[in-house]
C-alpha cells in the first residue's frame, strides 16, 4: 500500500514528464536496495496521437545465474487522459490502481526476495507506454504502423522483440494489471487460458489454498489485450494475466477516470495478489 502511495505522490507517470523520471528513480532505487541486478531498456515509441516518446523498460533479476527462470510483470506509466470520465475526460487522473498497484506488489515482493533467495531465477520487469493506447470513441479506426501490434503495450511489444539478454527465456510468466482496488475480483482470462492454462490452474490453486477463492474466481472471462499478450505471441514465454475484470461488466467503474486514487485501494487484495504469488514463486524448485 505503501508502494503504491508513493508513486501516486509523484503525480501520473506519463511518459515525457518530470513525475515519470522521479518514478523511474524511485524504482531502481527500490529494486537495487533488495538486491536485484536491475537494467533499464530505453527506446522511442509513436503513440496513436503521434507523440513521440521516449520510454524505458525496467528489469531486475534475482538469482541472475538459474537457468530456470520466472518472468513477473506491471506496466508503471499512467494514462495520459482520463478518457472514461464523465466530466473530465482529457485531464490527468492518479493511475494508483492501474499501473500504481501491479507495481506496488512486485516491489514488496522484490522485497522479499532480497531477504531468502527462492530456488529458481526470478525477473521482474516493469513495462513502460502500455496505457496511451487509442481513446474510447477511436478504438480500432487508426492503422497501426508496420513495426506495431497495437498501439497499446508499446514496452511489451518491444521487450518481447528485442529482450534485455540475447536467447533469454521465461519459465513462464504473471503479469498484474489493476489487482488493488476494494471488491477486486480475479477471473481466469482467455488469452491466459489459451496460452498457459497450466499456470492459470497453478495460480487460482494457490490462492484457493490459501483462503483467498473469494478473490480468485475459478470462472472464465474473455481474452484481453494486456501485456501478456505480446510476450505470449512475440516472445514465446506462456505468461497468465492476473486483472481485475469481470465478465460481461469489464474493469470497473474507476477505469481510467478520476476515482482511479488511493481511496479504492484496498490492503487486503494487495495482500491476497502477493501472497498468492511469493508462494507460487517459494514453490518453484
């Protein structure tokens, strides 16, 4: 929670901006005081808008040296309009849940590695430009140029292309994308389902173990466009999406609008997201 505060407190992270380099600081500060061996992947990026961007891939590797090796992932940018609003829809909002939560988690797990070593190799990147994809009333009436994918996922797309380290390969991998808001629930995602349906079993399994199937709900939703996505298809790691959507409502009434701040994250689902996920990585062999 605490992680998640302090990143709001540097105002949205949006690509461009002094509040995104104070960011970028604070996490490779974090990352390197647990311990990990932590690289920033720098490239420019076109958004939908023709901004041009100049963005940055955060990874940190624990156990640098394992062959076997467990990929965790968040995007840290913020959507630079809060184009779901009803009242302001071009004006910046917090990103505490999606982008400030993901992050939140994976910086006390690093954390926790920092203080007992898990048996396989852990990496955990964060991805930069995923959230200034196409605003509502434009989605999927702009081409997209050759070189993309999608205009969204911009750090995804382009680690998976061009990884940190020549021939490296995930285990498999879990991507958290909003998992702090009050009443989040966490259903089995298509494109999740389609790519590592072992690793959806692994996960939900875990979290039921633990008390927490209230939160992990064992009932599929559709596929999403999220990161998992491009390093599923482009960089041939089985990645599972764990995200707050459910099926036939979607992501919630604060996405991408003004009530995305601190007053909807809730510890108890930080809790259940990172608990869940240092026992799936404690169990690793």
């Amino acid at each position: 929670y605490n992680y998640v505060a302090h990143q709001v407190s540097f105002g949205p992270r949006i690509p461009n901006t002094p509040s995104h380099n104070l960011a970028l600081e604070y996490y490779v500060q974090r990352l390197k005081k647990s311990g990990a061996s932590v690289s920033v992947q720098e490239f420019d990026a076109t958004t939908f808008d023709q901004k041009r961007l100049r963005l940055k891939n955060i990874i940190a590797s624990f156990n640098p040296g394992k062959q076997k090796r467990i990929l965790l992932a968040a995007h840290w940018d913020t959507r630079p309009f809060a184009d779901k609003d009803l009242l302001k829809k071009d004006e910046l909002f917090d990103g505490a849940d999606d982008g400030g939560s993901g992050v939140g988690v994976l910086l006390e797990i690093a954390r926790q590695l920092g203080k007992q070593l898990p048996a396989a190799g852990v990496d955990i990147i964060f991805f930069d430009g995923e959230d200034w994809g196409e605003k509502e009333n434009q989605a999927n009436r702009i081409p997209t140029p050759e070189e993309l994918n999608s205009w969204w996922c911009l750090g995804s797309q382009y680690w998976s292309k061009h990884k940190h380290k020549p021939n490296y390969s995930g285990y498999y991998g879990i991507l958290l994308d909003m998992v702090g808001a009050k009443g989040a629930r966490f259903y089995r995602e298509g494109t999740s389902l389609e790519y590592a349906p072992k690793i959806v079993e692994k996960v939900w399994n875990t979290a039921e173990q633990l008390g927490y199937s209230n939160i992990f709900i064992k009932q599929n939703e559709s596929g999403l466009t999220d990161d998992h996505l491009f390093v599923n298809q482009l960089a041939a790691i089985p990645m599972i999406d764990i995200i707050n959507s459910k099926p036939g409502v979607g992501f919630g009434e604060h996405h991408h609008t003004q009530k995305d701040n601190m007053l909807i994250i809730d510890k108890k689902v930080l809790t259940a997201v990172g608990q869940t996920l240092l026992e799936v990585i404690y169990r690793e062999e």
